[in-house]
C-alpha cells in the first residue's frame, strides 16, 4: 500500500472512532481480497472500504467500488466471519476521502447481498 492509501486509511479509522466506532481490525487480508478496516458500530459488525481521489474528474471515489471489487470485499468478509464464533449483524460501508485539505464522506450500507 501507498503512502496515501496509509493516510486516508489512518484518516478513515479516526473518523469513524470520532463517530463511536471501535476498529477491531485494519488491512484483513486473505486468498479472497482485502478489508480496509473491520469494525463495530454497537452490536454490529461493519466492513469499512476506504476509497480516495483526488478529485472526481476521472469518476468519484464512490464510483469506483465496482460490482467485482464489491464481489471480493463479500467474499473476504465472509472469510473473516467463518473464523468467528456466531455471527452478528453485519454491514459494509464506505468512507470516501477526497480532496486536499481532505473531505470526508461516511456511507453507511453502501453495498451489501
């Protein structure tokens, strides 16, 4: 991961520990893809995708969470969930990070089966 992919990562996780979210986990990693972060709101279970642009000139960062990269964040959480005992409520956001000074947006439910 880049420099900036740290950043906004850093950026995303105070974010959303400002909003009372505890991070559980950053950087889930296996055969299937990647989580940014994993986290609980209260009793659920959120899987956090944290997208940065510069700008929206090329398509937002919102845009840029396709159907196949949708695909493999439900596949790696899915993962994620075969090791845990039960299964809690679960949900995957996005916090979208753009600009410079960056501006950050938290989409709750962005995608999910």
């Amino acid at each position: 991961m880049n420099r900036r992919g740290e950043a906004a990562e850093s950026l995303a996780a105070d974010f959303l520990r400002a909003q009372g979210l505890t991070i559980v986990k950053r950087n889930y990693r296996c055969r299937f893809g990647e989580i940014d972060l994993v986290a609980h709101d209260g009793d659920t279970l959120v899987f956090v995708e944290v997208r940065q642009r510069r700008s929206d000139a090329f398509g937002g960062a919102r845009e840029s969470i396709t159907a196949a990269k949708r695909k493999r964040l439900i596949t790696a959480a899915r993962h994620y969930l075969a090791r845990r005992r039960g299964t809690p409520p679960c949900r995957f956001d996005a916090v979208l990070v753009r600009g410079e000074p960056p501006q950050i947006e938290w989409v709750r439910n962005a995608f999910g089966e």
